[in-house]
C-alpha cells in the first residue's frame, strides 16, 4: 500500500510514493516522503537562494535528500541501528548540519544522517540509544526541513579524497 499526502506548495515540496510504514522496518525519516525543493539527491545550487552549499562554494551539488516537514515535525530513525554520533553543526566536518543533527548506524551496515533538528528534542535519541526503524529521534527545527543523507561510512576519508559524494548514496533510492 503506498500514501501520498497533497504537495505542500508553501515548502516547494514532490510527493514521493512509499510504502506505508512499519515499525522496525526501513522507512524514510519522515512520511509521507515530500523532497523539498533544491532538495533531491545531487541537485546542483548555484545561489544561496537554491539553499546552502556549506564551506564549498557556490556552484555545488547536493549530498542527500531533503525531506520536507514544518517545524515540530516527528523525524523517526529509517531502519533499526545505534545512535553513534550526534551534535550541533558548527565544528568540522558537520558545519551546516545544525542546529542538532544525529548519525545513526544502521543494521544494513549504512549510517543515516538526519540533521536540521530541533536541539530541544536531542534527548530522544542520545548517542548509544539503540532505536527501531520508526521511533522517533527529534522533530524538524525552523529549517522546515530534515536533511537525510545515507553513508557508506560516518565521515568519509576526506585525506585520502573522498567527499560525501563518493562516500553517500541516494536515500530514496536506499529505500
């Protein structure tokens, strides 16, 4: 069975069409799955008005999804894992990730990013909590937006030349 809800034109959010979902099964971190505009996966930026490209510079391509939510959103866990790494965006190699952001480690061996989250729910998904796919880990903050990314590792090798693009792979696609 799969659900669309109305686009919502005020966030310049595509319906996705997913599967219903299951507590403890995969799922995206927000459902119905609305991407945001300037959101999807690889979607290039070329002004700030496309939405931010981080410590790169303009032009960039986006590493993940966007996944459209108004603030107070519930963001849950996409599959079951560990929390092994949360903060706030505003020390390298998370600059922009903010205001909270988690990491989670999935049983598929993927790491789910889930950031722009509202700091006052950081509580629910402390670093160590073990989490069902669907429980929730925060709510989206005034970005109106979680921003999802899915990783072969936390934090690429950016040393030896890896970025978040040889590192991510297309979350709706992970699905």
């Amino acid at each position: 069975m799969t659900y669309e809800r109305p686009i919502r034109r005020s966030l310049g959010a595509t319906s996705v069409a997913t599967a219903a979902p299951e507590l403890g099964r995969p799922q995206p971190p927000i459902y119905p799955l609305q991407v945001g505009s300037n959101g999807g996966w690889l979607a290039v930026r070329s002004s700030p008005a496309n939405g931010s490209c981080g410590v790169s510079g303009y032009p960039c391509q986006h590493p993940g999804v966007d996944v459209a939510g108004s603030a107070g959103t519930p963001v849950v866990a996409p599959e079951n894992g560990i929390i092994i790494m949360t903060g706030d965006g505003n020390a390298a190699p998370f600059v922009g990730y903010g205001p909270w952001f988690v990491i989670l480690q999935g049983d598929s061996g993927k790491y789910h990013l889930l950031s722009h989250l509202e700091p006052a729910t950081s509580a629910m998904a402390p670093q160590g909590a073990q989490l069902m796919a669907g429980q929730q880990v925060g709510v989206t903050s005034s970005a109106n937006h979680t921003h999802w990314e899915v990783r072969d590792k936390p934090v690429p090798d950016f040393g030896s030349g890896e970025t978040n693009f040889t590192n991510n792979s297309d979350p709706i696609g992970w699905l």
